[in-house]
C-alpha cells in the first residue's frame, strides 16, 4: 500500500498516543473527522496498524528483571523450529521471541520479578524445553532507549 504525508501523520501522530480523539487526530492532520476517521478505519483495515494498546510500566507492576536469553537448538528443521516458537508463545514472561541468522537461533526477551523467579523459569521451562542446545543469558542494566514501534517519516 501507498501510504501518503496524511497517512504517515496519521500513523505517527497514532503510535505517539493511541488514546489520541479523532477530533484531535483530525485536526493535527488538516483534516475533518469524517474523513481522517475513514482513514483510520483504511488503515486498520489493510493491516497498517494491528492494534493499540497501553504501555505499561514494568517495574511498577513487579516486573524487575529484564533479560535477554541468547538460544541455540539442537536441529533447525522448519518443525523443531516452530515448536520452539510454540513452546515461548505459552510462556508470558517471555515478551519478545526472534529467529536470528547465524549462530544463535533465536532471541528472547524476558521479563521476571526478581532473580529467582528468572533462574527458575530458565531452568524448568527454557533449557529444559525440547531441542534447546543452549542458553546464553544477559541481564539488563538499565535501558537507554525503547521507542516501540518504528519510525514513521512526518
């Protein structure tokens, strides 16, 4: 899809503040709400935007822990591949899961309330998992940017 400089404010404009009124998107853009509305809904519909949702602050809700888990498998069959992928769906401390090119297979992100909670879940449910070879893990220090999404040219 061609997405033009209404388009892109509007998905800009959108990522910023999903709460955003269309009334007030609307007039960011230069338009009236009728029509930025039937852009929007355009959007939504061809997939340009998949969802809106709150960014939720991790240490507040007890998430304290963030790590990153390095992951080689055994076999890179397509099959054990995607029961690897099926296997981190059904873990919800598992936030983001990645298939790399080269010696790792995969990354993951994770998050835990504490260091014990993290230890137990990589014992019992990561290097545990069928087909796991390896786990390699780094905890975060402390994080200097996280803009989600991505950049949306004005």
């Amino acid at each position: 899809m061609a997405f033009d400089r209404i388009d892109r404010q509007i998905l800009r404009l959108l990522q910023e503040d999903g709460r955003m009124t269309n009334v007030d998107l609307a007039e960011r853009v230069g338009l009236t709400a009728p029509p930025c509305l039937r852009r929007v809904r355009a959007l939504e519909e061809e997939g340009a935007i998949r969802g809106y949702h709150a960014a939720l602050d991790p240490v507040t809700l007890g998430y304290s822990i963030t790590v990153f888990a390095m992951v080689s498998l055994r076999s890179q069959a397509e099959s054990d591949l995607a029961a690897f992928e099926e296997h981190v769906r059904a873990i919800p401390e598992v936030r983001e899961c990645h298939m790399l090119n080269g010696e790792i297979d995969f990354i993951l992100k994770i998050v835990a309330t504490d260091l014990r909670a993290f230890q137990e879940l990589l014992t019992s449910r990561l290097t545990a998992a069928p087909n796991v070879a390896s786990v390699k893990t780094s905890l975060t220090i402390r994080t200097a940017k996280n803009d989600p999404g991505i950049p949306v040219a004005g």
